[in-house]
C-alpha cells in the first residue's frame, strides 16, 4: 500500500479548523522552516526532487531558485483554478485541508523570498473559496500570515482571488493576465513569470498540491522524501480517478505503481462485463493510452516514454460501451469553447476539429477527412503562446491514429445510413 | 454615403431579444463597416464621473472594500463585476457602469473582461444558476440525460437558469451539479424533478447528495472491503 502524506488525515472531522489541524501537527513544519535559512528551505525543496503537481511536471526547487535576489516586490501566486477535465485534487485538498495549503504556502514563499502571495481559485468553487476565506482568517490571526510571522523576520500577506469561469486562466501566464484585472490571455514567454510576472515582477506560480505537499517535505526532510516513489518521479501524488470505474475518487499513491493498481484495485475497475477501451492518465489534455499500456508504471518518465504524460494526475477511464468519435467530439468541442482566441492554429483548429468530427458523425466525411485532421492536430503543437491547442491536439491525434479503424466504420456506418 | 456609426449615436440595444444586451449599430452590424470611416469627432471613451453615477451605498462599500485588498486596482475587475452580478442579477450595463464608476475604468473595459467569463451571466438571468457539468468524465455517466431531463423539468420557467458548464472539478461524483454555487452529486436522471421542485419551493435541493457530506474515495474502499 501507498504512503499516505497528503491525505493522511483528509477525513479527521473538522480538520479545516485550525486548532484540530494544529492538534494533528499541523504548522510545525513552518515553524522549522522559519528556523531555517531560505536558501537551506530551497536545498531541501530541491533534495527532495518533487516536480509540479499542476500539469508540467517541472522541478518545484528549482522553479522557486529562479527568482531573482535582493529587494524587490515579488510575488507567489497558488493556481487553484483546476479546471483540466478529470481533476478534483486541488478541490478536496483544499475543502479539506486548506491549512495544509496556507502552511506550505508560506514556506514556499520564505523559500523565494517573496512577502505577497496570492491563492487564484476558480469561481465554481466557492464552497472551497469560504473554508479557505475561513482559514486564512484563523492563520492571520495565529500570527501564521501577516508581518514577522511567529516573530521572524519573514512577513506576508495572502489574498484569496476568485475567477469567474475560464479553463485558460489555469496557464500561469493567462492566470497572471486575470489576476490583474483583464482578459485571461496567455503572454509570450520569455519573459517567463520568474523574472517578469504579476505587475512586472518576479513570481513563483505553483499548483495546490505542490504547495500543500512542502510542509511534508520539510518535516521528513528532502532526502527521506526522495526515497518514496520511484527514481525520477520521487513522492506521492494524488491521483483523480474518474469515468467508467466503480469508485471514482481521490486516492494519493506512491509515485511508479502499475497503473493497472490505480485503475482495478484502488478505483475498482470498470462496471463488470466491459472493458477498458482507452484511459487518459493525465487528465483529458494527455495523448490517450489503451488497455495494452495498463502496467506501464504511473510516473512522469514511465508515461512519458509510452507516449503519453501525467499530466494534473486524473485518470479517465473510458470502456468499450462508448464509442471513441463521442469521446473525440465532447473534447473537441470543449477546447474550441475555451481557447481564448489569441493565436490562430488554437483558434481556428479546434473550431474545423469540431466541424471534421460532425462531418464524420453525419457521414458526409470521406476517409481523407481523417488525414486532414490528423494534419491540423499536426500544426496546432508548438505553435501558440500556450499549449490549450495542444492539449486537444494531443489526445484527438493519439485517437485518430490508435482508433483509425473505429472512425472509419463509424463514418461507413453513418453514410450507410444515410443512403438508405 | 454616410458612415453607418457617425454621429456619436453609438450603439442600441436590441428591445427584440428581450433587452438583450447585443450592441448593433443603425445598420445592424455589430461594427462599422469595412469602409466605413472612423468616427473622429467621437470622444475616446470616458472614465464615468462619480458625481453623476448613482450607486447603492452597500455596493460601493463593497467595492471599494475589494479594490483594497490588491496593490493594483484593476486587480479588483473579476470580484468587483461579480458584486455587481450578485446585486443586479446580471452584468446590466447599470450595474458595469456602478462598477467602472467605483473602480474608475471606462465601461467598455468592464465589458471586454465580462465578456470572456463564463459565469458573468450578460443577459438578464433567473433567480437560480443550475450548472451541469457535461464534460467528459460526466458525460460518461448519463450527464447528456440528466441536462436534458432538467430541461425538461424546468419547461421554460425564466427563474431557473440551467446551463451546460465545463468540467467543474467534481468527476468523483459524476454526473453532478452545481445549483447557486453549491456541488451535488451523484445525480439520477429521476433527480431533476426533486431538484426544480425543491428549488422552486425555496428549500435547499437534495441535501443528502451534497458534496460536502462526502467522505473521500479511500474511505469508500475500506468499506468495500468490510463489506467483503
């Protein structure tokens, strides 16, 4: 079984107050870490090797060693705008445990040196957004936030911003854009955030796992965490599971576990008499994997070399009672909803993606329609501000070439169909 | 031949979409024409005169109680509009022109962020926000058919707002709902009945089914297995 850090205590009743976290071991972790020297917080961040919990996987210590020195205003913003179809991580972690959160919240920013944080959360959850108001109250007036926290030199202020429905302010850039009060378009990069972010200063953007994860890190030390998991993919994550498995849910697994574990023992398979079609394993932006990859190992490099990515950690199951053209269709449609309209190929290839997958269903396609589309997926990848394109463009691909039979026959059928 | 938009006459509303706020210019299009001229004469657009906006007392107290918390004042757009929703029933352009007063924007600046999020609802909109999420780990459990059994239940009653919403974030208890910013989960499609009743009774809808009530997925698993 999996070493439980995160969710340890998910279920302690009453743990979002801040005396039965603190009763639990709750903010001791800051305590150490104010001890500490920044630049020591930063070693062990680093020796610990935890890579992003959000999407990219890049390594947390490192991101955070990127903002620059000396005196300037620089700021850390939490994106918990999780918005990736098939994500619900960030939701209970922080419905649950949002103490855990502002802990690792303020150890990341003593870490970069930063004395204004920011939570963007999504405007849907707004259930989430009144324990978090709650507990950052609770913290403030601990002395957990606010000027020389627990009588320190480290002071902070912590704001709770909420969105108000968009998928693409969940891109660090776009998310930086809306939290300065415009449109959520993505910037160009470089500048990246780390030099030139929030009101032109330097800014750390993290997931809320990967923060909510520091304060665990800080106290079994970097090294001791890097032991868990696998080489590469150190720790536990929390896994989103959901789709067409008996018990979707929340479950926090040692990184490099056969999928096969998450899917079948821990989600309890699909329903009984079908079987698994084809999976996302990191959320619906991820290239898709089929029944054969179910023992591919689940971290980052192991998912990476099967053509695929861990992406936000949710694992959607999708069993042979549905057919691969509607699964195509319903992410089409969602992506081409959510671009936001800056760069041409995202713009106008999740629109024609749209229309090439109902030309398909309506059997008027031809069976060159389905190279057509696999072209456009070609030249949306790389060539926007943001990876949105991409991320239709990289499971509508993997689908049309691991499922070109199943278009075909549905296009077939449907011309049938329409001749009689 | 005349420009379409010269004379500072700007846009109108269209009276036959309900007050729909679509802004067409005398000739019907939604912008001057492409060989229109631009109207020079026109003023840039104005940052409205506090003097002369009226805005409630407890709204601008609201307001400004937000613009305070950024150490930039745009910062305030996304919370500052949805206090104006949550008072007007929906981003009228009396409530974005109170805001813009408040926040001293031009309106047309409000307008351009209200216009890209999807829960800043720009047409006036019923008492009760039901959205459904139909996105892809939903729509794998019959969200399709309950969207349009609450369609069906609801049958047009403009007090009920039910709209299809992307992935809110709640797959574990698919498919689910969010009515007036509260989760509930998982549905039946036989639930949306309750549900419009309920809502229409003024009594919280299926209270068992809310998410905060749920326990986490592990919890689950060892009951599974108890039960074993």
């Amino acid at each position: 079984m999996s070493s439980l850090l995160l969710m340890r205590d998910i279920d302690e009743p009453g743990l979002a107050d801040i005396a039965v976290y603190e009763r639990r071991g709750g903010y001791k972790s800051l305590r150490k870490a104010l001890a500490m020297t920044s630049d020591a917080v930063l070693a062990e961040l680093d020796a610990s090797g935890l890579r992003g919990r959000g999407g990219a996987g890049f390594p947390a210590g490192r991101k955070a060693s990127f903002l620059p020195k000396g005196d300037m205003d620089k700021y850390l913003v939490c994106n918990a705008d999780e918005s990736e179809p098939g994500t619900f991580k960030d939701r209970e972690l922080m419905q649950k445990s949002p103490h855990m959160l502002i802990e690792g919240i303020v150890i990341a920013a003593h870490a970069a040196g930063v004395n204004h944080a920011f939570i963007y959360i999504r405007g849907e959850y707004e259930e989430q957004a009144k324990i978090l108001d709650l507990a950052i109250a609770q913290a403030r007036a601990n002395g957990y936030i606010g000027e020389r926290i627990l009588g320190s030199g480290v002071s902070l202020s912590l704001v709770l911003h909420r969105g108000a429905g968009a998928y693409i302010c969940g891109e660090e850039t776009g998310l930086l854009d809306s939290l300065e009060g415009k449109r959520g378009n993505p910037r160009l990069k470089p500048p990246f955030p780390a030099i030139e972010g929030l009101y032109g200063g330097p800014t750390l953007i993290n997931n809320v796992e990967t923060l909510a994860t520091m304060p665990h890190i800080i106290e079994m030390g970097g090294a001791k965490y890097a032991k868990l998991g696998v080489s590469g993919s150190s720790g536990t994550k929390v896994v989103s599971v959901s789709g067409h498995v008996t018990r979707p849910g929340n479950y926090e697994i040692d990184l490099g576990i056969p999928s096969r574990e998450i899917i079948y023992d821990l989600a309890g398979g699909p329903p009984a008499g079908r079987q698994v079609k084809l999976w996302f394993p990191g959320g619906s932006s991820a290239p898709v994997l089929t029944a054969e990859d179910l023992d591919v190992p689940y971290d980052f490099d192991s998912l990476a070399k099967a053509g695929s990515m861990l992406g936000s950690g949710a694992i959607i199951v999708v069993d042979d009672s549905t057919p691969v053209l509607d699964v195509a269709l319903k992410l089409a449609k969602f992506y081409r909803h959510e671009s936001c309209g800056k760069c041409t190929p995202c713009r106008e290839g999740t629109n024609w993606t749209v229309r090439m997958l109902e030309r398909i269903d309506g059997g008027e396609a031809t069976p060159m329609d389905l190279d057509i589309m696999a072209s456009v997926q070609d030249h949306i990848i790389g060539n926007c501000l943001c990876v949105l394109g991409d991320a239709m463009a990289m499971p509508i691909g993997s689908m049309i070439v691991k499922f070109r039979d199943e278009f075909e026959a549905h296009l077939q059928s449907r011309q049938l169909a329409g001749a009689i | 031949m005349s420009p379409s938009n010269g004379g500072g006459a700007g846009f109108e509303y269209n009276q036959e979409l309900g007050g729909r706020a679509i802004p067409r210019s005398r000739d019907g299009s939604r912008s001057p024409g492409w060989d229109d001229p631009v109207d020079l004469d026109k003023d840039p657009a104005a940052v409205p005169d506090p003097a002369l906006i009226d805005v409630p007392p407890e709204l601008r107290r609201e307001f400004e109680e937000i613009i305070g918390r950024y150490p930039e004042r745009h910062s305030a757009a996304l919370p500052v509009l949805a206090a104006a929703q949550r008072h007007h029933g929906w981003c009228s352009p009396q409530a974005i022109l109170q805001a813009a007063s408040v926040m001293r924007v031009t309106p047309g600046y409000l307008t351009s962020v209200a216009t890209f999020y999807d829960m800043f609802e720009l047409a006036p909109s019923g008492r009760h926000q039901v959205y459904v999420c139909t996105n892809i780990s939903c729509s794998l459990r019959g969200a399709d058919e309950l969207y349009a059994a609450l369609e069906a239940a609801v049958d047009g009653d403009p007090d009920i707002n039910v709209r299809h919403f992307e992935c809110l974030g709640a797959c574990d208890i698919a498919p689910m709902v969010s009515v007036d910013q509260v989760y509930y989960g998982p549905l039946q499609t036989s639930d949306a009945e309750r549900l419009v009743a309920d809502l229409r009774a003024e009594r919280e809808p299926l209270p068992e089914l809310a998410l905060a009530l749920r326990p986490n997925a592990d919890a689950a698993l060892e009951e599974d297995e108890a039960a074993k």
